[in-house]
C-alpha cells in the first residue's frame, strides 16, 4: 500500500523579508537502460531511409526507444520547500532515493531525491513533499524513470514572487517565476547534454499563505493569478496539456484563507487537467501553519495520487488520547507502557512517548512494539533528546516514524524508556479516548529503563503512558 510520508527569517512571513540565492552545479550521470522487445517500428518522423532518427534510434532495427524520463515540476512557498523534521521519516527514506532524480534549485545539480528543503539551519534537516511524491510515482511505475525539478521558498504570494508577465521574457517578471524558470532551464539542459530524453510529466503546486495574509482583494485576485500563471508556466516549458496539481492551503493563522481556497476550487474546475485537494487533515508543527513529519509524507503521496487519478491517502493517526485528568508524580527508570487490543489489521507508521508538557524530551527515549501472546519484538524508534534533534509533536506525544509495520487483529504491548528524576514524567489513572476498534488492556512495566518486554501489571486505569502510536488503515 502507499504510505506516505529554524529558518532566518519566518517561514510564512511577507514576500519582502525572505530572499534566496541559487546555485548552480554539474550533474551526475545517468544510465539509460533500452526495452528491446519484438515491436513495431517507432513513429520517428523520417522517411523509411534506414538513417537514425534526432533521438539517435535506428528506424530499420525494429527497437523501440526507451520511455523518455518522467520529469515532474515542484513550486510553491514554505510548505513546498518543507518544514518537516527529517525524524518524520522512516529510516528508508532519510537517504538518497537511488530510482528518483532531483535537481533542486538550492542544490544546482541533479542527484539522487533526498531531502530538500531551505530550512536547513542550526544542524535541523527539513523535508518538503518532494521524498514520498517521488517515491509514490517511482513505486507505482517501476519500470519508469523520474525526475524532479523544485523551486520553492517559503512566505513568497502569487501576486508579486510567482507573477509570471505575459512573456517568457517579460522583465516584469516576479524573482520567484523567474528563478523557478532558471531552475528548469539549467536542469534540462544538463538532461540534454547527457543525451537524456525527457518530457514534462506534470507539476504540482503548494502556495497561497501569503495571499490569504494580505489584502482581501489580494486573496479575490487568487484565482486570475493562479489561472495565468499555470497557462504561462505550460507556454514557457512548452507542455500546453500538462496536468497540474493544487494541494489547497491549510491555514488557521491568515486572514482569507477561505477566499484562497475557493479561487484554487474554481481554477481546478475550469482549467482543463488541473486537480486540487484538501490538506486541512494534514497535521502541523506547533507553529499551526507547517505540515508535521506524518502530515508532509501525506502530503507528498497526495499530490502522486491527484496525477495518477487514484484515491487519495489517509493521514496516519494517534491509538490513544487524553480526554481528561491524569496523574504525573512518578519517576523512575523503567521500560514501561501497556497491552492494546484491535480488531481489524493496521498499519503502525510512527512510534512515540510523552513528552510532559511539550517542552521538548530532556532525554532520548526508546520505544518498542510487541507480540503480547509471543513477546517477540517487531519494531523499535528512538525519540531523540531535543537538543540532537526536534520531532513532531501531536497533542501530548512526541513522534518518530519507522518502517511501516503491518498489524494482525490481536494483543500487541508498547513500552518506552523513562528515567529517574527526568521532567519526561509518565503518567497514570488517565482519563483517555481510544480510536475505534482499539482496546486499552492494562498497563505494564519492566524495572530499570534497558529495553524489554515488560511484564509488571498495574490495576490503575489507563497507564502506563508512557508510549503512543499513530497508524493507518
């Protein structure tokens, strides 16, 4: 199944305070394999002469060229550029994606996909939708090739950044276009003098904050904008039926987020192979505005999905939540958590632990998954300490994500690492919600905090937490 999924200046802020410099690079090589199958010559627009068409293929040796690469265009504001901590994604995928190509325009030289993002500051690695957009397209098409092309950066509007002009020289041009236009100009031309056929596959788009911030007639002015700017980005790459898709804003913070909203509606239903879709179920950092780790894999397998005319993903969810009062006074080393039934299969996506007031976790905290009826060990994360590197909170919990792992209806028990006079206390007799389909047991502990399935009940209420987890159906 499809799963997935500290800059100087604020993310989001007015176009004005946020700058970005482009660098250039030298691309690596890459080969091109050939499907010699007993077909049909290919249309290669020559006469029957025997001589070798542009693409260097011979039009009397009955061998069909190979597909050309699936090139895919990525633009938009900080939600594009990616403000998920890297801890978001499974280990998997927090190295190069070999299958995949990126040419990033914060790079300036084509590589394998990995994280891309102009948030990198202060030892923090973001990531945008661009890793589980390119791992969706490669996985649903794997004899393909694709490649990806990104230009984004983040509190940059439609109206002044992105305005493309009425030419592809026009000098009224935004700085956004017309770096965005640079971009995929060096990128193709490093394709081109490696002798890569390539064509524009399609382009997706994740903007309009900044639009939803400023005026009212900014916001209204949405839908023209975004209409001119997809016929003129189709012009100047010259791609006039390329399909384009709108990930629709999710933003509690600006002024006229609905009116954005409905301008991306209106352009998706009159500009023909334009789709848009909703992210207002995507989780976000607490800053309430940038996708969480959990939420931009969504994001990312959305957007593959929107251009492959599939059903769209569900976001991963937490088991377990408090609704209510509970008790904090305990510390201790202990590896501890609880027993939980379900009875349907899932598939767990992230593992966490409590994180006592959202101040960040003092210390490192393992958490573990296991066969209750077996005790055998099936997955394992590590919560790191704040200060090596920030995760994804969701209500009370901290998370990691893992490699997903399939669940059989049954008993299954979770524990995580605490320690003895940590302000990452655990909690007990909690007053807490269960997802549908999913049963609290009871809880359970280990002495010491050294990983191990733990064996100790309590007969108090809804404890130990102590671990979480978020899944999907």
């Amino acid at each position: 199944m499809l799963l997935f999924l500290l800059a100087a200046c604020s993310p989001d802020a007015p176009p004005a305070e946020c700058a970005c410099n482009l660098d250039t690079g030298v691309p690596d090589d890459t080969d091109t394999a050939v499907d010699d199958t007993d077909t049909a010559e290919p249309d290669t627009g020559e006469d029957d002469t025997g001589v070798e068409d542009t693409a260097g293929h011979d039009t009397d040796t009955g061998v069909t060229p190979p597909t050309p690469l699936q090139v895919y265009l990525l633009a938009g504001q900080s939600n594009m550029d990616g403000y998920a901590y890297v801890s978001g994604l499974p280990p998997s995928l927090q190295v190069a994606q070999r299958d995949v190509r990126l040419y990033w325009s914060g790079n300036g030289a084509w590589t394998d996909l990995m994280p891309a993002s102009f948030g990198i500051t202060y030892g923090i690695e973001y990531f945008g939708p661009e890793i589980t957009f390119g791992r969706a397209l490669a996985d649903a098409d794997p004899t393909g090739s694709h490649a990806l092309i990104k230009h984004a950066v983040g509190g940059t509007d439609l109206a002044t950044y992105w305005y493309p002009g009425t030419s592809r020289t026009d000098p009224s041009q935004g700085d956004g276009y017309r770096a965005f236009l640079t971009t995929i100009d060096l990128a193709l031309a490093d394709l081109d003098a490696e002798s890569t056929d390539w064509e524009i596959a399609g382009m997706i788009w994740m903007q309009g904050e900044s639009d939803a911030y400023t005026t009212l007639e900014q916001a209204e002015a949405y839908e023209g904008n975004l209409t001119a700017f997809i016929a003129r980005v189709r012009e100047d790459v010259a791609a006039p039926d390329m399909p384009f898709s709108i990930g629709k804003i999710h933003c509690p913070t600006c002024v006229y987020p609905d009116v954005v909203r409905a301008g991306q509606d209106a352009v998706a239903a009159s500009v023909p192979n334009v789709v848009a879709f909703d992210t207002v179920d995507l989780p976000v950092n607490t800053d309430g505005i940038h996708y969480d780790g959990s939420g931009m894999r969504t994001l990312g397998v959305r957007f593959a999905q929107s251009l492959l005319d599939v059903p769209l993903s569900k976001t991963p969810s937490p088991v377990f939540g408090l609704i209510g009062s509970f008790s904090a006074d305990y510390t201790g080393n202990f590896f501890l958590g609880y027993t939980f039934e379900v009875d349907r299969p899932i598939t767990v996506t992230d593992l966490g632990t409590l994180d006592y007031g959202l101040t960040g976790m003092a210390y490192a905290s393992e958490v573990a998954i296991y066969d209750t009826a077996s005790g055998s060990l099936l997955a394992r994360g590590i919560v790191p300490a704040w200060y090596t590197q920030p995760t994804a909170p969701w209500n009370n919990w901290r998370y990691v994500a893992i490699e997903p792992l399939d669940l059989e209806p049954g008993a299954y028990t979770i524990a995580s690492q605490v320690f003895n006079g940590s302000e990452d206390r655990y909690i007990y007799a909690a007053d807490m919600a269960a997802a549908e389909g999913f049963t609290w047991v009871e809880g359970l502990h280990k002495d010491g905090a050294t990983v191990g399935m733990p064996v100790y009940p309590t007969s108090m209420a809804a404890s130990w937490f102590g671990p979480n987890l978020l899944y999907l159906e």
